[in-house]
C-alpha cells in the first residue's frame, strides 16, 4: 500500500466526488458520486456517477476498475465517494481489489438526515463491518469532517424534493 494523502488531497478527491453526484443529479439519478484515484495521490483515472438501485457509483466503479487495471495496481489506488458505500459497494470494491476507501458522510448520518426513503432504503451495515470481515486490511477512512455540510446539502436537497 502507498503512502496515505495528504488531508489537503483527501478534501480535494471528496470534493470532486461530490461533484460528480451532482451530475449525476442532472442526468436524473441518485445524487451519489465515486472517483478512483492513482496510487501517486493525485491522478483520477475514473469519475463515476449513481445510475440506479443496483449500479451504485461505487460498485460500477470498481468493476469497471477491476476490468482495466491488474489487481496489484488496483491495491494501491484509492476509491473516493460523497456518501459511505453501502454493503454491496463495498464488498464490490473488496473483491476489485481497491487497497483504500475515503467517504464524506456516512451512512447512518444520509438516513438521519434524509429519511427512510422509498428510493434509498439503505442498509444498517456500515462499510466497516464489511472491512472488518474481509481476508485482506482495506484501508478506510470516513467520515471526514470538513465535507460533511456540503456532501450533506446536496443530499437533504436533493431528497427533499422526491
């Protein structure tokens, strides 16, 4: 595993992903967004947004990932998202071999916020209880305080007016 980012960098990455949740906004999808950074910190080789229930940004990510980089790259890369990934997109980001992990929000902190949805019935299974159970160490890092309010704006309005 590389050396972890810098705060500098990790604040830059969460920003970028939160970005690309809203895009997906405007292409009329879930306001979730992933970006897959290169094992130097600094290059993002994917920009992925929310497409539906089952193609989570996150998730399509990491197979998109994992079908143009070798497993061993792809372990010293880092996977950006607004929001904590869900169970799936985390055990799909696992089994991609993404070595880290870095979130805004959590989980818990989207249902507090947003309500149980229709739309978004998420999952009481953090992404680091399926880290802990994983033969391999994922580094993980969330939720990071300084992108909270704005990974949580976009969230509370987008899911206000559904």
């Amino acid at each position: 595993m590389n050396a972890r980012p810098t705060p500098d960098q990790m604040l830059r990455h969460l920003r970028r992903a939160n970005e690309v949740a809203k895009r997906a906004v405007t292409l009329g999808h879930h306001p979730f967004g992933a970006i897959l950074v290169a094992p130097d910190n600094e290059t993002v080789l994917l920009e992925q947004c929310n497409i539906d229930t089952v193609n989570h940004a996150e998730s399509t990510l990491a197979r998109v990932a994992a079908t143009n980089f070798t497993p061993d790259y792809l372990w010293g890369c880092t996977l950006y998202t607004s929001v904590e990934p869900c169970c799936m997109c985390a055990g799909t980001a696992y089994w991609a071999n993404i070595g880290r992990v870095v979130f805004g929000l959590t989980e818990a902190m989207l249902l507090e916020h947003t309500g149980s949805h229709a739309e978004n019935p998420t999952m009481s299974v953090s992404s680091r209880y399926v880290f802990d159970h994983c033969q391999k160490k994922v580094d993980l890092i969330g939720p990071v305080a300084e992108v909270v309010a704005e990974v949580l704006a976009l969230q509370a309005s987008f899911w206000a007016s559904r």
